[in-house]
C-alpha cells in the first residue's frame, strides 16, 4: 500500500508527494512571522497588522488589492484552475471564492502552510508542494484557467533548456482544455516607473531591466512586443493584453488595448513600498505625453497576457481601499449590443451600497428632468444568488475635465472660465431639492463629441472649439455614486470639484483659484470650512484605513528627487567642511567660528571618511562646538582630547544633539550635526589643543527622519 503523502489544514489538502523533504527557498524570519498571523488572526485583522507593522514584506503578501488581478476574470463555480507557484496565497483565496477546484503548485512547504491557514475554510483548494517539473507529470490537461502571476519571469531557474520561457508555455500549455485560458501576470522590463528612477523589482538594480539584464541571474521580464512574440511561438493566436496600473501587484485599474486610459488618469505613480527610488521626472506628466504619442503599451509598468479566446471586459476599476460596506468595481464591457458599464460589490456589505447607488440615479434623473444636464441610466440588476449590479448606459465623448486641460495647456483661461461658468449653470439645476449628488468633479461629466461632425478633419478642426462645447445640448453626468437626500449648495459642490483639480496636477498650478473663489463668493474661512468638509467625507469613504500613500509613507523608503541629488552634488564640498564655534560667555555665534582648513589648522581626510582634527583655541572660552559638517550623518568617534587629554564620551563634558546607536557610534538626523565640549574643569592654558578622531559617514536626511520615524533610533 503507498503511502499516503497528504496533510490538511483546515479544510485544505497539502499533497507533498513531490516534496524534496526541505525547503530550498526561503525569505528567513518573515516567513515566521506570515506564518504566525496566518495561523492566530482572522483575515479582517490584516489590514490593521499592515498598517501597524510597516512592513513591505506584510504589506506584499496581505494586502487584498494583491487579488485585483484575477479577480476580474469571469472564473465560475464549474471551472477548474490551476495556479502555479501560490506562494503565500495572495490570490489563492480570489480563485478558491470563484473556481469549483483550484489546484497549486508551490515549492515551498512553509509557505504553503501560511497560504493553507489563511484559507483554511476552503474546501476546494489542493497544493501541491515540490518542484514544478516533478509535479506537472501528475496534473490534469482540463483546467479552464492558469495562473502564472509573478512566476513567468522565473522560468529559467526552473526550466532547464536553451528556450525555457518558451518551453515553459509549452508545458503550461498541455494542461489547458480547449476554450481555456493562461493568465500571465508580470512586470514590463521598459515600465516608466523604471526609467522614471524605481529600482527593478527582482534585482534591486537601477535601470537592470532596461539594460537588459547586464550582471545576470534568472530573471527575465519583457516588453509587449516580447511576450507576444513568445505567445506566437508557442501557437497561441488568440490572446488579449491588458494593463495592470499602478503594476499587477497592486492593481487599481485594469486597462486594454480596447480601453486605454486617458490623459490625466494616471496619477498614483509612487511604487517604492520595497527599496529606496530617485525621482528622475514628474511620472504623471510624461505618462500623458507618452498617452498622446500613443505609446502607453510599450511603457506601461506591468502586463496581463491573457491567451485564449477574447473576453468581454475591456476596463476594470477596483475601489477596495475603502472599507467594506463602499468596496465595489467598475467594469466595463464589450457585448453584441454595444458596450455597457457595470458596478458590482465585492463583498455582501456593499450590496447596500450598489442598491442605493442605483437610487440614487433616478432621484438624480428626476431633478434634472428638463435641464442641460443628463444623468447617465443606469438599471438594478441581480445575479441568481441574489448579489445587486448596476448597468449603466456608454456614453462615448470627453470628460471637462480633459477639455479644461486643454484649456490650461492653450493658455486659453477665457475658455476655461467659460466652461466653468457653464458647469454652475447647468449642476445648479434643482439646487433646493433634497437629493444632491457630492461628486460632481470634473471627470464625472462627459460632453459628447456631437452628432454633426462629418469626418476627422472636422474633428481636429472642432475639438478646442469652447463655443461647441457651451452649446452641446447635454452634458452627460457618468457617476451618481457620492448622492446623498439632502440639499447641497453648488458653490460646495463646484468648490469640491475644483479643489480636487487642482490637487490632483501641479500644472494646474497655474490656475488662480482666487478669481473662481470671488464667483462662488466663498472668503478664506469658508474655503477653510470645505477642506474641512472633504477631509470629512474621505474619512467617511475610507473609514479608519490607510491609504496606500500613507502606508508607503509608514515602510519609510525614501524618494530623492533628482534637483536635491544635485544640489546635493554641487554644494559636497561646502557640506563636508568642519566649524568650530567658540563661546566666550555670550553662546555660539557665527562671528566667533571658523573653518580650520581654510585657517591653516591641521584638519587631516582619508578617503573612509575619517577626520583627524587638531586645532588651537585660545584661553578664556567656556565651551567649543564641533560641527563636523552642514548635513545629516553618522559618527563614529575614535578619540576627543583637550591638551593631550582624552574626553569620556558618556561624561557630562561632551553633549551632542544626535543619537546613541552603537558602541562610540551616532546618528545625527539633522542638516546642522554638532558636538559641544564645556571647557569648566579641563585645564587651561594660555594656548590649548583640541583634538578629534572621527568617522564620519554624510546620509541623507530624507533617510535619516524615515529611520528616526520607525523608531531605530530615539
């Protein structure tokens, strides 16, 4: 009889057949820890253990924005799908709510447990714990949909051949049935993030990836043009790529090569949770020109290639970092009728939420009955199980958000105060009726291109025609989400509208809100009472969460623009040189200091860094300061001497205002580091001798406050 090689957890069936008997990949202690908040914490309690733990490596295998990126694909109960290496179970428990059976593949056994805790009331999930090659004899060719997200770049350490990410598919592909689907989820190796100053994701290297790998290693990541030329090679015709934004690993919006974004969409550039980045240009900015060039495939920072017969869904928006009972996505479709927008829950809390959405369009529809403003139909709609949808109405046009842009970059603030004028006219409609909608930003009204445009000539000739747009005969409102049955006045809401324009673009900078303030009669402190108001509603909207920002604020990796690096540069010299500072009985001045290199005393550098200081002070001071440069840093401090003797460093004699952090080692998070020698006790003579021997090691501040920050050192 064989044995039997199974283990469970919970419901989960650990097959470990293939299991070499040890793990030969592991990320040390944070795997303990995983391992520990799998077992002991329920998975509602992961977002507070985010935000409280700081930690990049938490934050990458619990967040539940790492399930946006299958949990748009239309997987049903009677789907079987396979996912190769799981991991940790960042989608696993996305797939499990949705396949009939899931089957993985990890080669780690711990990792496979935490991923077996975590989901452990799921009662069709199977992994299978071993090598891919030993395990993929033994695994079915039926499955609907597989997996290979953050695995395709790895192939070749797995792989043994002079082709392996093409064998690799070649191999994927046997298991797949007919009609079926591979969904490869990985990183652009031309992303904007990396030529923008992010370092590569495997590599920790800047620019790794686009100098095509030049020190090596196993990983590979390609551009478009390269995985569709593997996907050819292996016989794959049908296939579909899609646009994972900000990346696949924390995915917000999903676009396609059906729906690309649009200028001005793509802001939440800041990717660095992981490592420290150099800021090389304004990512939001170039992400537009390279959206008017028509480019944005060849540089967005991560792909999804879909292989297999197309699918319906062209665009998907996640809005699940809000909490829960507001979690929902945006979907939008391409069927035999047209497309069409969808709004669906992503948990059974936010079914109220869709529900009254779905309200509030035809309250909103009712009080505009009549004016120039059209609010978009949207229809309730519900599944078997029960679970409300919205479907609302394709509007095709451009938002005034883009056309007030234009307005900006054409300097053309006549046109711009034009449509804003005419934006109040037509929300105002019905203003004293008890239903307004909150959000009426800019982006949320779409004014269509116009019935009587004859061709494209017409078009370009037409399109920054501000006249054309004052009279189009409706202006489509696209999003009732944010209704509430009360009266609001249009001045809060337009103030809303602008203050979120502005807030989201520097260039728009440009605007002076002052004017538009005098049109809404609106003084500094009413404006100061609706910041308050927004700050208000984001609170509502997120509850107690943080946000992404704020939680890559916490992790503390730093962000250096490329103006600071060089100025940094240009003044290393005037940064590095020592002051002493010498109090007569008044304190420190600036009159009584002096730079003893540039005053002939003996002030020795070695290329470590060290500093050999010797200088004359003359009698009747009280106290020296040194101040061994105008930048944060860390010093080690070999020796202080005062007429050949030597100072202890825990004495009361010597005060600094930086931070012990080592054995006669400290950090000085500060531009203006000094150390302070009182002079009562010490013997005096009519001329005396300081002497130092120090280490000293400049840091950047922007690093020194985020390691403050995290508490390494107080």
């Amino acid at each position: 009889m064989a044995e039997d090689k199974t283990e469970k957890v919970g419901k989960i069936k650990l097959d470990l057949t293939h299991y070499p008997g040890e793990d030969f990949y592991c990320d040390g202690e944070i795997e303990d820890e995983l391992l520990a908040i799998a077992r002991d914490c329920a998975e509602v309690e992961y977002q507070k253990i985010i935000e409280e733990r700081k930690s990049w490596e938490i934050l990458y295998h619990l967040s539940p924005l790492r399930e946006n990126i299958v949990e748009w694909l239309p997987i049903g109960r009677a789907m079987k799908v396979l996912e190769v290496g799981s991991g940790c179970g960042a989608i696993t428990g996305a797939l499990s709510r949705r396949a009939g059976e899931v089957t993985c593949v990890e080669l780690s056994k711990k990792r496979s447990m935490i991923n077996a805790y975590r989901h452990m009331e799921a009662d069709n999930v199977t992994i299978h714990v071993g090598n891919f090659q030993d395990v993929e004899p033994d695994l079915p060719d039926d499955y609907d949909y597989i997996c290979l997200i953050g695995v395709f770049e790895y192939a070749q350490a797995y792989i043994g051949s002079e082709t392996p990410f093409d064998d690799f598919l070649r191999i994927i592909k046997k298991h797949l049935k007919p009609g079926g689907h591979i969904a490869i989820a990985i990183e652009n190796k031309f992303g904007l993030k990396y030529w923008a100053g992010c370092r590569e994701d495997h590599l920790g290297t800047f620019f790794g990836g686009i100098e095509d790998y030049p020190e090596g290693g196993v990983v590979r990541t390609f551009t478009r043009d390269g995985l569709l030329a593997i996907a050819d090679r292996c016989g794959f015709s049908e296939r579909q790529m899609y646009y994972p934004y900000p990346d696949y690993k924390f995915m917000t919006t999903l676009y396609s090569d059906r729906r690309l974004p649009q200028r001005g969409e793509l802001s939440n550039n800041m990717r660095n949770f992981d490592r420290d980045r150099i800021q090389l240009f304004d990512e939001k900015r170039v992400f537009d020109t390279i959206l008017k060039e028509g480019q944005f495939p060849l540089f967005s920072n991560s792909y999804m290639l879909l292989l297999g017969p197309a699918l319906s869904e062209e665009y998907v928006k996640y809005s699940n970092d809000r909490k829960e009972e507001f979690q929902i996505k945006t979907l939008q479709r391409s069927t035999g009728f047209g497309r069409k927008i969808e709004k669906r829950p992503l948990s059974k809390r936010a079914w109220g939420h869709i529900e009254a959405t779905a309200s509030a369009c035809e309250k909103l529809a009712k009080r505009y009955e009549g004016s120039r403003l059209e609010v978009n139909a949207c229809k309730l709609e519900k599944e078997a199980d029960g679970t409300p949808y919205i479907t609302i109405k394709f509007l095709e046009g451009r938002t005034l958000e883009e056309i007030l842009d234009e307005c900006l970059e054409k300097n053309d603030l006549d046109g711009f105060h034009s449509l804003f004028d005419e934006y109040l006219k037509r929300i105002a409609w019905g203003e004293e009726k008890e239903i307004a909608d909150y959000d009426m930003i800019f982006a949320n009204l779409l004014i269509p291109q116009g019935s009587n445009m004859r061709d494209e000539k017409e078009i370009l000739n037409q399109k920054n025609n501000i006249a054309r747009y004052l009279n189009e005969e409706k202006w489509g409102l696209i999003d009732c989400e944010w209704t509430f049955d009360k009266a609001v006045e249009t001045r809060e809401i337009a103030f809303r509208a602008l203050y979120c324009y502005l807030l989201e673009d520097e260039k728009r900078n440009g605007l002076n809100p002052d004017l538009i303030m005098n049109k809404l009669e609106i003084d500094a402190a009413g404006a100061e009472q609706y910041r308050r108001q927004e700050m208000k509603f984001q609170k509502y909207v997120t509850g107690k969460r943080l946000s992404m920002g704020e939680i890559r604020e916490s992790i503390g990796q730093p962000v250096y623009t490329l103006t600071d690096f060089c100025e940094r540069m240009g003044n290393r010299s005037a940064d590095n040189r020592i002051q002493i500072y010498e109090d007569t009985g008044r304190g420190f001045s600036e009159e009584q200091s002096f730079f003893p290199e540039e005053d002939g005393e003996q002030v020795l550098r070695t290329g470590e860094g060290t500093v050999e200081l010797s200088v004359r002070i003359a009698r009747g001071r009280s106290a020296v300061r040194i101040d061994p440069g105008s930048q944060a840093c860390i010093i080690y401090i070999g020796r202080i001497s005062w007429n050949g003797v030597e100072i202890p460093l825990k004495g009361k004699q010597l005060q600094m205002n930086g931070f012990k952090i080592g054995e006669d080692t400290y950090a000085f998070p500060t531009d203006d580091p000094n150390i302070t020698l009182s002079l009562p006790g010490l013997p005096s003579e009519e001329e005396n001798h300081l002497e130092a021997v120090m280490e000293v090691t400049a840091m950047p501040s922007e690093t020194m406050k985020h390691l403050q920050k995290r508490g390494l050192f107080n």
